[in-house]
C-alpha cells in the first residue's frame, strides 16, 4: 500500500480544509495509507516549488521520517512545480487533480464512463509532457543517422496523445448520441424525470435505492458510483395516482472538480440540465454542508443546469445526534436570501421518505412541472447556501 505524505497551502481562501480532511478521504479511497500531514500560509504560491525551499527541505524531511513513498498536494499543481518538486523530495509528487482522476480510474465500470475517463486522463497527461522530456536527446534523421534534426521524443508523445484523445472523443461522441435518443424518446412518452445531484457521499445512491428498490453500488466513501443509473420510480394510487416517474443517480460533485472531469462526463451530467427536477441530496450530518452546496451550485451552473427547479434533500438524519434534530421534517431553507423548500430524511433508516414520495407525488401530478406545484425554487448563485 502506497504511503502517503499529505500537503496542504493556505492561501487566504475563505474554506481552507485545515486538517487535509478531505484529501484524506481521497487518499483512503484511492488506497493509500496517509503517515503525515504538513500546511503551511503562503499569500501566493511560489513560481518554482509552489511552498518554496525551506518548505520543501521541510516536506522531503518528513516524507523521509515516516517512509512516505508518495507526496499528495491539495491544490493542482503545474507542470513544472510538480517537476521541480519530484526532483528536490526525490519522491513521486501527485496533486488533488491527479488523484481524483486515479479514483475515477479504478471506480468506473461501464463502457462509457471508462471512456469518460480516460479521455480526462488524456487531456491531464497532455499538459504534463512539458519539460518532462529533458534527459532525452533530440533524434537523428536522415541516411547513416547523418543530416537534420529529427523530431525530439516529447513532440512524438504529444502527437500520439493527440491521436489517443481524437480517437476517445469520437467513441464517447457515439455516447451522447445513444443518451440524446434515449432522453427524446422519454420526452416523447411525457415522462416526468428527477436527478438526483450533491456532494460526494452525500447519500445519493442509498437514497436511489430506497426509493427504487435499485441495487446501486453503495458505500461510505468518496464517488462509490460513478455510472448514471436511471430506474422507474412508481407513485401509488394513493401518492401519485399510480404514475411513475423517471429517476437517475448521477456521479457526486466535490471541491476543485476538475475541469477535464466535468467535459468528460459532460454527457452523463446532461441528464441532469435536461430533468425537470433535481433531488438536491445534502449531507445534514456534515458541518461543512454550505460549502459543499456552494460547490454543487457551481458545477450545476457551468453544465447549464443551474435553472432546473430543486427540492433539497438533507440526508443522514440517523447521524444526527437527537439533540440536534430539526423541529419539523419539512421547512424552509434560505439560499441566496429567498426561502426554498427542504426536506429532512435517512436513507438508511426509511424516516421522511413517505415525506419525499408524497411531495414528488405532488410535482409530477402537476400539468406543468414549474408551476402549481408547492414549491417554485430559485436559481443557486455562487454564495450557495
């Protein structure tokens, strides 16, 4: 099991995960075993190294102390620092970016996420092959190795990862044409249809479960699903006048999702922007729930599903302690200074589902999804929650 030496830069952001929790979580899901944690405050990273010398002196040591085979930072990385880091700790030197695409490799199971992946994987290797190639010497060409320059080694892999992400976007081109005709062919049947979307291990595919009596992949870990499941979810006579509605999981979000991240999986979040509801799964159990609302909002907004009405879902009722149990199951949350309407609800235990069913009961029975139904939400900004 790699041993992981975790790094974190303070550089005056309003959330800055001080105790390297988060990428603890993400080193233990990708299987390492964290032995050490070291943050420091910079008022901007350093061009070279991003935490300078002495910083690093100090983050070679420690790694050395504790056998660490691996060095993680929080924050990305360029080209050359991550370079010019791996050459001072004399140790494999990874950032947040790399380390979310490695989960992404190991959790994807179907055809297209696979695709997906690697083709997010391809774009980040792309960016890597800067200056990465200098002990290589330029080629000979020409008869008897004689004449002109030929093409130097870091020239030969651009151009062959080129040709690697050309060929995956073709094939995950194909992808988006087989959704688009599946979503058509649910509009055609007038088909009410939900996402479910939040922060990672917010209890997405528990709640897809319970209320499907699906079999998703389930676990108390970073992106334990990645491949959206989409089921039927059936409204009994007395709930929704025995209409059912469609209903897709969706891959969780998280802070400084990358970007390579989000085009790739462009096409299974699309189902999301095309829903005419989102279940907005929230971990209630979590202290730091704002900010991972704030940072769904984002993602939402740059796949053009920021306008799409939502129902938040505050999950994990059951690790609540009773003291700190809402009054009401059903309330009004404010976001962005206007109330939205909220439920609270455990997957695990089956408390408020009844709730949740009877309000999606409510929206789908309506003519128009958007109106007479009992909530008419705003759109999320920036400020989140």
């Amino acid at each position: 099991m790699p041993l992981a030496v975790l790094v974190g830069v303070d550089l005056g952001t309003p959330h800055f995960d001080k105790e390297l929790e988060e990428l603890g979580l993400l080193a233990d899901t990708a299987g390492m075993r964290v032995v050490a944690r070291i943050t420091c405050k910079r008022q901007a990273p350093d061009a070279a190294l991003f935490v300078g010398s002495g910083k690093a002196d100090e983050i070679k040591l420690l790694a050395q102390m504790h056998g660490a085979t691996e060095i993680l930072f929080d924050q990305s990385l360029s080209p050359a620092q991550q370079r010019n880091l791996e050459r001072h700790c004399e140790l494999p030197v990874n950032d947040r970016t790399m380390l979310i695409l490695t989960i992404f490799a190991q959790r994807a199971r179907s055809h297209e996420g696979k695709l997906q992946v690697e083709l997010a994987r391809l774009q980040y290797l792309s960016t890597r092959l800067v200056r990465r190639w200098s002990h290589l010497e330029r080629q000979s060409g020409g008869i008897g190795m004689r004449g002109g320059p030929g093409e130097k080694q870091i020239e030969l892999d651009r151009r062959m990862l080129g040709e690697s992400i050309k060929r995956t976007k073709e094939r995950l081109q194909k992808v988006v044409r087989q959704r688009s005709t599946q979503r058509r062919q649910r509009s055609r049947r007038d088909a009410f249809t939900i996402s479910l979307v939040g922060y990672t291990n917010a209890g997405k595919s528990t709640l897809f479960n319970a209320l499907v009596k699906a079999r998703a992949y389930t676990a108390d870990q970073l992106f334990a699903t990645l491949d959206t499941t989409t089921r039927q979810l059936y409204l009994g006579d007395h709930e929704g006048g025995g209409r059912s509605v469609s209903l897709s999981d969706t891959v969780g979000f998280i802070r400084d999702l990358p970007h390579g991240l989000v085009d790739a999986f462009r096409a299974t979040l699309q189902e999301a922007a095309d829903a005419d509801l989102l279940l907005h799964v929230v971990d209630a159990s979590n202290p730091n729930f704002p900010e991972q609302m704030a940072e769904v909002a984002l993602v939402l907004r740059e796949i053009g599903a920021d306008a799409v009405p939502q129902l938040l879902v505050f999950n994990k009722l059951d690790a609540l302690d009773k003291a700190r149990w809402p009054l009401q199951l059903q309330d009004m949350f404010e976001v962005d200074g206007q109330p939205v309407p909220r439920i609270f609800l455990s997957a695990q235990t089956g408390e408020g589902l009844p709730a949740l069913r009877q309000k999606l009961a409510e929206l789908a029975l309506a003519k128009t999804p958007n109106e007479n139904a009992l909530m008419q939400l705003p759109e999320w900004n920036e400020a989140g929650a």
